[in-house]
C-alpha cells in the first residue's frame, strides 16, 4: 500500500472508519441526532462495501446528500459557522468523505482531518479523561496512517501501535519545548462565534425562587481556592457574588454598577489566597467578605462585588485578600439606601402586615432582625431542595403557606419583611463554604455550594450580613450542604460524600484535575513569562523566546537523530576483526583495497605481486589472521602480536 | 547556457557521476529527503490547528499541534533512517528481445539492526516495485524497463525511494549502477523458411551431428543440451559425458546475412536472421552464422543460440 493511487485494502478501510469513529464519539451528545445517525449509517455502509468488495455509491448520491446535510445543519443551527454548526458539518463531511474514499490519497485525506477533528473535541472539553482518551485516538489514527504505508506484507495491527507509540512517545520532548516556549499570545485573535462558550452553568444575574437551588444539584467545581495560611472557619466563608437590591415582586435582580469605594474600617491582619475561577461566561468573581484587593482586569463596586470588564470565558487565576471582621458602609448614600427600601406595591400584603406589626411591636432594628430569625428557627419551617410551588405572592406563600424551601426563599422573604419594616436590606448571592482538598490543602467550591443571603444596614454599623438560612438550618454554615438537606433530596454524589473511601477518591481526583488546570490548562502568557522568569530570563521578547525555543528544539532533534541512526551499520565484535579491517583500511589509503569478494590469503597474494616491498608484512600479519580467526590459535599472545604488527604496519 | 548549468548543478547536487561499479553505500550525502504533498497538506493542517489553539485558547489544542508537530518531524528521521546507509548492488540481468521487458536484479543489504520497510525502486517514477529488508539481510529487487531497440540495455539512473511511515515525507537516493543486458533482435514473426541445409563434402560427412541415431559419447562441453548428458554415466562416476547423435542431417546450415533478399534493411536482416537462430535451435540442428565482418561456427545447443543471437545483437552497435 505505497501507491497514492492504489485502491484500499479492507484492514485499512476498517481501522480508519474505528478510529474517525471513535474521534466523532464525544461529539455524538451534541450533535442532533440525524447526523449521529447519518455518520453511523456512513461509517457502516462503508465497511459493508469493503467487506463484501462491492462498489462505493456514485458521486451524485453523496452530493445529494452533502446537499440535503448542509440544509439540515443550516435549519438545526441557523447558521453554517460557529462551533456547533461547524463540527457538525465536519462530522457530516468526514462521513461523506469515508464512502469516496478510493485510494491512498483519500485515506490520507481522512487521517489528516481526523486529527482536525480531535481538536474540535477540545473545544467542548479539556478535562483529563477526554486528553487520554483523544491521545488513544490519535495514537490509532496515526497506527492506521503507519499500516497504509507498508508495502505488500503488512505486520499485525499491534505491531503499528507499537510503532507509532514510539513514533509519538519519541515526539514528547521537542513537544514540551513548543508548549513551553511557543510565544503565547493571550486573547483570541479574530472574534470568537457567539457559541463558543455554550453551557456553562454559574450564577446568574437575577434570583428567583428555585434558581439557586437548580444550582445545587450541579456537582461542577465553580472555583478553587488555595489560601496562604489556614483556611479560615467555615462561619466566614461567604464568597460574595452578585449582590441584588431590585426587587419586583418575584424576582431579584443584580443593581446596576456602583463606582466608588465606601468607607469602612477593618480590623487584623488580612487572609490571602488566589482563586481559580472556572469560566462561567459572566462577569462575576468571587472573594471573601471583604475584599481588600483589586484584580487586574476587573471593576469593584461600592457593594464590594468584583466585576471583570469582560465574561469569564477562560479559567482565571487571581490573587485576593480579605479582611474576616471589618465595619462598612455606614455613610452609605442616601440613594443607596432608598434603594434598599423599596418594595413593589401590590405583592405580598400579608407579609408587609405582618412586617409593620413588628415594626410596632420592637422599636429597635437588631431587635426586630433576632426577631424574624428565631421565628425561621423555632416554627416550623423547613430547608428542602424540593419545595413545593409558590403563587404570585411568594413570600406571603412561603411565610404563611408552605414554610420550606431553599435559601433563597429564606433571603428573599427575610429582605421583604426587612424592607416593610423600614429596615434597608439587599440580596447577596455567591457560595458558602466549600470542601476542603486535604491532599492538595486547597478548598474546592461547587456550583452546589451556591447560597443566598442578605444584608442589612444598621445607622451605627452599617451593612450587616444576616444569613436567615442559618436560622432554620445552622447546619448548611457549619458543615455544608449534603449535611442541610433531607437525605431524600436528589444531591449530586459529589455533593454527599458519604463513603471515606469514595472521598479520598474524589480528592485525589480533584487534586489531579486541579494540578492538570493549574499548570497544562492554566499555561498562560503570565505561567510562561513566570517560567522564564525562575531561570533567570527576565522580560523576554517573543524573539528572544523563539530563539530559545528553536535552538532547544535543534538540540533535541540532534539528539534524537544520533539515537535513531545509531544501529544502521554492521557493528563487528570480534576484536581480531575489528583489527584486521583496521589493516585493511591502512592498505585501501595506500591504493590497494581489498575486492568485496576477496579472502585474506588472496588478497595478500595480490599484495605481494603489487607490492613487493610490503610483501613480508603483509604476509605475516595475514597468516596471523588466518591463524587467530580460522585457525585454533587463541592464545592472548598472538592476538597481541597480530595487534602490535597491524598497528606498526602503517610506517 | 542555463541547461548546461542547470544539468551541471543538477550532477553537484546529486552527486552524479555516472554509472559505479561495486556496491553504492547509501551514506548521508546520498540520500536526499523532501515533504511530500500530503506532508505539505499535514503543515498545512498543523497551522489551522495552531490558528485555532490561540484564538480559543486551547491548552490541549496547543499541545495536540505540537506533539503532531513534532511527529512530523521525527517521521522526517524515521524515513531518512529507512534509506541510510543501505548497500546497493546491481546484480545481472538476463538477456531479452527486443520489445520485452529487461529485469535489472538490484541487491539490497541492510547490515544494520533496523528493519527497513517499504524500500521502492523505480526508473521512471511511474511503476515501482517495493521490498521490505529485515535487518542483516539482502533483498534482491528488480526493475523492469521496457527493451525497444536491440544492443546493449543499461538502466541508466534508477531511483531508490521511500515514503515509509507515515507518508509525509519522500527520501530518495539515485543509483547509478554498472549494469547492462543484452537486447536481442525481435524475431521476425512471419520469417522466411530456413535456408537449405548444404551437405558437407566429403567422407567425414557421416560424422556429421545429427539427432536420431547414437553414436557415441564424447567429454561434456559447456553448452550441451541437459538432455543430452549421458546421466547414468554420470550416475557411476565417470565423469559428464555427452551422449552424441548421427542423423540423416549431416549438414552444415548456414544462416547467411548475404542470403537474405538484397532489399532488406540491416534491423529486418537481423530479425530475420535471430528468427532463424531460433527456428534453427527449435528444430536442435547444428548451425553457423555469418554476418559481414563475423562469422560464428557450425555447432548446436543452448550456447550456440545465445552466442548467435548476442553476435545479432551487437552487430555493429556503438556499445
């Protein structure tokens, strides 16, 4: 199989519709089903054909098809460009293209796209097993791309892989010098489809009853944080996201940005950490109450939530400190504080009955606030995942009615009730506590650890957190979520941690996947400069870094060609050998080498008629040869001898 | 002017010398080594990826390009390995006639302890056949170039190539190689009747080789027919003898360029004349040959013919 235009065989045909087939794989999730049915029926038509060596379909049906896909994709997606769109085509295409494929030529066609399509799995996903499991795609591709290149008799299939996990084992170093060194250039550089970054879960902008909750019971990791000294109790962990002061009747949502830095006054030293965000396509990061730090690239607002200027699309790493005990916002702004009154007219009657009764019964606001929160504590409400449905009046439903339900019911009833009595209250959302990685002793946040809680702002204190949830459930501050809910409610496994082995499993892959996002995911223009920086290269320009990384690479290469090109001559072993070829050698400078095809004995015939005057010589040192290699000579004095002669035969 | 200089560069670069007797050593200087089209077409695939690795920032797509990357130029080693330091031999080639195919037999050493794969020879480009060569071995090959015109065949600049592993690269080596096979005339295909046979003169006709009769043995000379070595002498130890024959053909059968028809080209005669060596050998007669300028004795057999139709051949070529 060495002719470009030689027809396939059938193993080869075979191992390139497993492997392509194995590379489309992961993307059969994605795709509508009709091309996942389309590309199966393809790939198995195209293994009939070969097998039964029937001929393939005529050009006209596949462009009917190609035709009829395209339409399809275009309908399904609305465009032909983007991510979806675009690997759904290639899915289809590669499809298409198994059924014409005739010869070599095609074949290698199809092996290049198939690494095109390898990466396109990338762009979905980068965790560890999809790595491992795209390396065994490419290193079957690149098996089957070494079978189609031998000729007639052809090694088993494993001894391809065998070679061509060499082949890509031995590519590893001068792979890791590119990652390396390749000048990175941070940013995309044209602008990104609007789908690029699909489907990520988060927190959202606005807050209804049950938005929090759906959260929870996703196990996916929101950030991960690894403090410089301990990590602090869990009663402080609130990590502050969007904070939320508009309130319509049902839904909560994030106030516009307010510039400027309110005064406040703290107390200790500072905690320090860096975060790992995970990408969740909004603007939100996330620190410790209160956040005593500005990260590079983002905004931070009056009400201390930490906006970045543009979504979250990458995994992003910041530095951080907070202050644990602080004072703030007692001069807010009168504006600010209107705004943290206001209630829509008409919704909930009962509840602002409710709250103006209070209002007259304490006159003292913390007195109120102990009031509400041990009336959550001490009547019947519950802390439930599965609440029962609310009406139009949700907090009037929810107090007086159903009584259970998730933190954000408990947050945004307890503002209401605040905000009728005249007390000025906001929503916080963001997470609460975290699980700690004692392998890697970093915390890790869930989706599933989202939270709601509220502020409330006090004329001597100024804002004030109250969480009501920890009235009803002080379980949910101190031991996390999995210890709140009902054992009934669906969790996450993740979230539930039941079984010690099945923990320490998950922390040693959490670890890992941390480990892998830090320094292979993570590898940015900062990681490289960073890099350069701890081997003593400081500001290095992208020429001086491609020089580096050329010249690396060089070495590499040299290295790598003297390994591979070193068992390609006869090697001789036998030391008399080795010495006689030496005399040969000595002869051939003089101008009378030896014929391939002639013995010693002749050859020194040869000699004495050439050469007269060489002829003793030559006859000595030959007849010891013959002697010490023929012969039963084996004594280590004649090899001595014949060495010494050979060696002062030159004069 | 600039052919000259092209053709001058063209023999520096490739280190052509003309054809080289004895083994050719395929040392680093003589393999060369270029991307082929679908190693162009895998650069090219490489550098969308890359495109694609930092407008999306893709870690994974990073190191995906750059382990493809450096495959592709590790495949360069691999396939540079396959070619090195082979020891090429031309071997013989078999005499044909004109308009067949000569098989030019090359030999293969591989005194290393890598396994070569995939190894082509061709002389055209166009058809090429391929071998493997196992370590500590030789292969032989063989090319076959189309024979059109009697005399002397020589190969001319073979190529020895490989593509082996993964195809994206073509390393090649051009062999020069001292070899020639002798092109018979093509026998003409409806000749005329043999000539007629003259009856040698004289008593020492009746001792003329015929087929039918035996009439005794003589010592073997090289050339005799197998089936007419006296095997069972053979078989008791005396030695090769042949048996030989008498038969009513005592005759001498001359084919005589001068008695073919005057108005007959040189090439036709020649035809004509290698299509009675065959006739002549086919019907096992004793025969002569005479061309201007050579004349072939009377004698019969396997040499006899090849001796004929390679005097046919040569006759007054330049090689």
């Amino acid at each position: 199989m060495t002719d470009p235009k030689q027809p396939l065989a059938l193993q080869h045909v075979l191992w390139l519709t497993v492997s392509l087939t194995m590379v489309a794989a992961p993307h059969a999730w994605r795709l509508p089903w009709w091309v996942v049915a389309l590309f199966a029926t393809l790939a198995a038509w195209r293994a009939y054909v070969s097998y039964g060596r029937l001929t393939l379909p005529s050009r006209w049906l596949l462009l009917v098809v190609v035709i009829g896909a395209t339409i399809g994709v275009y309908l399904h997606y609305r465009t032909l460009f983007g991510r979806d769109a675009g690997v759904a085509l290639l899915v289809v295409m590669l499809g298409l293209k198994l059924l014409e494929m005739r010869s070599l030529r095609d074949a290698m066609l199809l092996i290049l796209l198939g690494y095109f399509l390898v990466i396109t799995n990338f762009l979905y996903s980068q965790t560890i097993p999809t790595a491992l499991y795209m390396l065994v795609c490419v290193w079957i591709i690149t098996a089957t791309m070494l079978s189609l290149h031998h000729a007639r008799d052809e090694p088993p299939f494993q001894r391809q892989l065998r070679v061509s996990g060499t082949l890509l084992g031995q590519s590893v170093p001068l792979m890791l010098v590119l990652f390396l060194l390749f000048p990175r250039v941070s940013g995309p550089l044209w602008g990104l489809p609007q789908d690029a970054f699909a489907g990520v879960s988060g927190l959202s902008d606005t807050m209804t009853p049950g938005s929090v909750a759906n959260l929870i019971l996703s196990d996916a990791v929101a950030f991960r944080v690894k403090f410089d000294g301990p990590i602090p109790q869990p009663k402080y962990l609130y990590w502050r996201g969007p904070v939320m002061s508009d309130f319509d009747g049902v839904r909560w949502s994030a106030s516009r940005f307010l510039y400027g830095t309110p005064e406040f006054t703290t107390s200790g030293t500072p905690v320090t950490y860096e975060v790992t965000l995970e990408p969740h396509n909004k603007r939100w990061m996330f620190a410790l109450d209160l956040p005593a730090k500005t990260v590079p690239r983002a905004l931070t607002s009056a009400d201390f939530q930490i906006r970045s200027l543009e979504p979250v699309a990458n995994r992003v790493r910041y530095d951080m400190a907070s202050f644990l005990s602080y004072r703030y916002g007692a001069a807010e702004s009168q504006t600010a504080l209107r705004r943290a009154l206001q209630l829509p007219p008409g919704f909930n009657p009962r509840s602002v009955a409710f709250a103006r009764s209070l209002r007259e019964k304490f006159g003292d606001d913390r007195a109120l606030v102990r009031e509400v929160l041990a009336m959550f504590r001490d009547q019947n409400f519950s802390y439930t995942l599965s609440p029962p449905p609310l009406g139009q009046h949700t907090v009037d439903d929810f107090l007086f009615g159903t009584r259970s339900g998730f933190c954000e019911y408990y947050a945004s009833a307890f503002a209401v009730l605040m905000r009728a009595a005249g007390i000025p209250s906001r929503i916080v959302t963001g997470y609460l506590g975290g699980e700690v990685n004692q392998l890697g002793n970093y915390l890790i946040v869930r989706q599933a650890d989202a939270h709601a809680w509220t502020e409330v702002w006090f004329r001597d204190a100024g804002w004030v957190r109250v969480d009501p949830t920890a009235a009803v459930s002080p379980l949910r501050v101190e031991s996390g979520i999995s210890a709140a809910v009902p054992r009934t409610d669906p969790l996450p496994l993740l979230v539930r941690g039941d079984f010690e082995l099945l923990r320490q499993l998950r922390f040693t892959w959490d670890l890992m996947a941390n480990t892998w996002n830090q320094s292979v995911l993570g590898y940015t223009p900062e990681r490289q400069r960073r890099l350069l920086t701890s081997v003593g290269i400081d500001d290095a320009t992208w020429r001086l870094l491609t020089m580096i990384m050329l010249s690396l690479a060089a070495v590499i290469v040299v290295v790598l060609s003297a390994f591979m090109l070193r068992r390609l001559k006869a090697r001789v072993r036998d030391p008399v050998k080795i010495a006689y070829l030496e005399f040969c050698e000595k002869l051939r400078r003089k101008g009378v080498p030896r014929d391939p095809a002639e013995g010693p004995v002749d050859y020194a015939r040869r000699l004495a008629r050439a050469r007269p005057d060489l002829a003793a010589a030559v006859n000595a040192i030959t007849q010891l040869y013959v002697r010490l290699r023929y012969g039963a000579e084996t004594s280590a004095a004649a090899f001595r001898e014949f060495q010494q002669r050979v060696r002062r035969f030159a004069a | 002017m600039y052919a000259a200089l092209k053709n001058h560069l063209t023999n520096w670069l490739f280190q052509l010398r003309g054809p080289q007797t004895g083994v050719i050593v395929l040392v680093q200087r003589r393999v060369f080594i270029l991307p082929t089209r679908q190693g162009l077409t895998f650069a090219a695939v490489l550098l969308m990826m890359l495109t694609g690795s930092i407008n999306y920032n893709l870690s994974l797509g990073f190191i995906l390009t750059f382990l493809l990357g450096a495959m592709g130029v590790n495949a360069m080693l691999y396939t540079f390995r396959n070619m090195a330091n082979l020891r090429i031999a031309g071997g013989r080639a078999r005499p044909v006639f004109a308009g067949d195919t000569a098989h030019f037999i090359v030999h293969i050493d591989n005194s290393g302890r890598t396994h070569r794969y995939a190894i082509g020879l061709t002389h055209d480009r166009k058809e090429s056949v391929f071998v493997d060569v196992p370590p500590r071995t030789t292969v032989a090959t063989a090319v076959g170039i189309l024979a059109r015109r009697r005399g002397i065949l020589r190969p001319g600049r073979l190529t020895l190539f490989t593509r082996f592993p993964l195809g994206l690269f073509y390393a090649w080596s051009y062999l020069e190689l001292d070899m020639r096979c002798v092109v018979y005339p093509r026998p003409a295909s409806q000749g005329l009747p043999l000539p007629p046979a003259t009856t040698s003169a004289g008593a020492g006709a009746e001792r003329g080789q015929g087929q039918e009769d035996f009439s005794g043995l003589r010592q073997y000379h090289l050339g005799d027919s197998p089936r007419h070595i006296a095997w069972k002498a053979a078989a008791r130890d005396q030695g090769l003898l042949t048996k030989q024959f008498t038969g009513p053909a005592d005759t001498e059968l001359w084919l005589d360029w001068s008695a073919l028809p005057p108005r007959m080209g040189v090439e036709e005669r020649l035809s004509q004349l290698a299509r009675w060596v065959l006739d002549a050998h086919a019907a096992q007669l004793s025969f002569g040959l005479r061309l201007p300028g050579e004349t072939l004795e009377m004698a019969m057999g396997h040499a006899q013919r090849d001796r004929c139709l390679e005097a046919l051949a040569l006759y007054d070529s330049d090689s």
